[in-house]
C-alpha cells in the first residue's frame, strides 16, 4: 500500500492537514486532519509498503501493545482508503480484516475470491411449458439426452463442499425447484446446515406441505416470476391451464411466510400488455413489482420458441417505459419506487428488499 499521488501532508500552526493538488484537487476537496502517529504513518507510506512492514515500524516507534496497534493501524488504514488518499495492492485487500463499519461481509468475501454466494439448479423440469423458456426440459427429454439430475446426496455434497468455501446464500431454482419429490428433504438439510436460502419458483406448487415446510425452516427470501393476469394467459404462455389459480393460492401463502417476497414479471409477445394488471396482482401481496421484458436464447436442444415470442428491442423499452412512467407518477420523492424503476432498468428484473 502507498499513498496516492497527488496528496499532500501539510503542517499548519500545529496540525497535521492533508489536501489534495494538482488534478487531484477536483476529486478531493476538503481537508484531512491527521494526528501525529498518522502523520508517521503517512510519511512512511510514501514508499510501497505491505502491513506487516507498516505495523513494525509504528511497533518501533511507540511503546505500545502489538494487538491494539494492529486494531488501530486497520482503522487508521481503512479511513485513508475510504477518503482515496491510500492505493491498496491485490495483496492488501485480500489480506485485509473485515471491518463491519467500512464494508459489507460480501464484499469482503469478494476481496477474498470467496464464493459467497451461489445457485443450485436443483432441476431442469418444470409443471409448465412456458413458450419461451430457455431451460425446461421434461424427463423424457432428459433421458434421451443421456443425463440424468443430481440426486438429493449429490446436491448435499456439493452444498458440503460450498458451505466449507464459505458460500452462505444459496438460492434454490430450476426449472421448478418445488417439483422435485425429494425437494423438503435437500431443503430441510441445507436449512440445518446454516445456509441463508432463497427459492426462486412460479408460485403454483407452494401447497399447504410446502406452507408448513417453510413456516418451519423459513427460507430467507423468494422470488415468484408471474406470466400472465388471467387463466387464459396462462394457458397461452406456460401451457398449463390450471396454473393461473394455483399461482395465486401459492403466493397467498408465500406472502405469509416471514421471508422477503419478492415478485416479478416476465414479458413477451403474448402479454405484453398486461403490465398494469400483473402490477394490480403483485401489489396484493407486496408493494413493488420488478419486470423483465429480456429473454436469453435457449440451450441447444430446447425446444422452446424463444425467437417468435420475446420482445424486440422496441417492445422492451416500451414495457420499461409504461412501468417508469407508472412509477413516476407516484411521486419522485418516493424512494421505494424509484428503486423498482431502476431494478428494472439495471435490466436484473429482482425487487429490492423490503
Ligand atoms: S415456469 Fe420458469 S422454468 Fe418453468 S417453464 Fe416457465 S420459464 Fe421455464
């Protein structure tokens, strides 16, 4: 670590300031003040230097106890960094302790090349048939693939493996996860094994077991993907007839669970235009709706009608632009729905937290 070029310690009556110069004067404005072991440790940092060289050195200067001069060189470093004065090497911030007041536990994780997060697509199956899915697949077509899913014992060795990398938010998708007949046994497991879970699902098959199963070991969030305002759209768009009714019973019982819900929407040529009614539904539950009008190309060998049925261009700014329009009108001041207007313009489709 060293000190950024273009800052300058300056003694003024008997402070130490630190300002910026130059061109780094139009990012850094304002004055640092530094006590006098900070004034040290700025000078000694003109040079590269790793921590342990840094700490030896204060160690050297002052009488002091190695752990608490550790504690208070971290802080010391971690408030230079946080105001631009410090360049940290990879070496640094991989090395570097987690400090809960100056970054997130992810993003320590991600200075550590943790795998913090991850997603285990328990099955390609799903109870619907949607016309542009990218993934479905049903079992007759697994098996003429020569594949064949994980079983329950191999998705619990490899959540071993993962909880052991430190993975500690697991989200559970498909497919439709919930179709699996094991599915309350892999979750219960990865429930006592300390994972914080999510369910990604289409909502028609959280039934009163599964109800129990989540009262019992609440699954942290769930996120259920919507298609269509009425039964005829679902029958239109996933294939299933009976799905439009089963969806809204799972998502009465999903918005009972003490988990984050989330709901969002997918768009293609054949709903299209029913964002305001798909909006009306999910607010009954929950007061955001995040959309997503892009669809992915399948996997070879899937038979879905990804090219015919999603969005241009076009027809995907416009579904963007009736919802901001919509959010807008709510009142710019509203933070909660200007967080929905840009979920869905960072084009991840994912509501915010509640
Ligand atoms: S509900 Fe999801 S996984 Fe199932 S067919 Fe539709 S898009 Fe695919």
């Amino acid at each position: 670590m060293k000190i950024t070029d273009g800052y300058i310690l300056r003694r003024v009556a008997d402070k130490n300031i630190v300002i910026a110069s130059g061109e780094k004067s139009c990012k850094f404005r304002g004055i640092l003040t530094l006590n006098d072991i900070s004034a040290r440790i700025w000078e000694y940092l003109k040079d590269n230097k790793t921590f342990d060289e840094l700490l030896a050195y204060i160690l050297s200067l002052y009488d002091i106890d190695e752990k608490a001069a550790g504690s208070d060189l971290k802080k010391t470093i971690a408030r230079m960094e946080s105001n631009g004065v410090l360049e940290l090497s990879k070496e640094d911030l991989r090395n570097r302790v987690w400090n809960e007041e100056e970054s997130s536990l992810a993003a320590y994780a991600a200075c550590k090349h943790v795998p913090y997060t991850g997603m285990f697509e328990l099955t390609p199956r799903c109870n619907f048939k949607c016309k542009m899915c990218y993934v479905h697949m049903s079992a007759a077509e697994i098996a003429a693939c020569n594949a064949k899913e994980l079983t329950a014992k191999q998705w619990l060795k490899l959540a071993e493996q993962a909880a052991g990398a430190g993975t500690l938010h697991l989200t559970l998708t498909g497919g439709e996860p919930l179709i699996r007949d094991d599915f309350e046994g892999i979750y219960t497991e990865l429930s006592m094994m300390g994972f914080r879970l999510g369910i990604n699902t289409n909502g028609s098959l959280i039934s009163p077991r599964y109800e129990r199963l989540f009262l019992k070991y609440p699954p942290r969030s769930m996120l259920v993907t919507l298609y269509g305002a009425d039964a005829d759209t679902y029958r239109e768009v996933c294939g299933n007839p009976k799905a439009f009714d089963n969806v809204i019973q799972g998502l009465g019982f999903a918005a009972g669970l003490p988990t984050m819900l989330n709901i969002r929407a997918t768009f293609i040529k054949d709903n299209k235009g029913q964002l305001e009614r798909i909006r009306d539904i999910a607010h009954r539950y929950k007061s955001e709706l995040a959309i997503n009008p892009f669809v992915n190309k399948p996997l070879p060998g899937i038979s879905a009608d990804v090219e015919n049925r999603r969005l241009s261009v076009g027809e995907c700014i416009g579904v963007l632009e009736e919802q901001t329009a919509y959010y807008n009108k709510l009142g710019k001041n509203n933070e909660q729905k200007k967080a929905i207007v840009n979920s869905a313009f960072d084009g991840i489709g994912l509501g915010k937290p509640q």
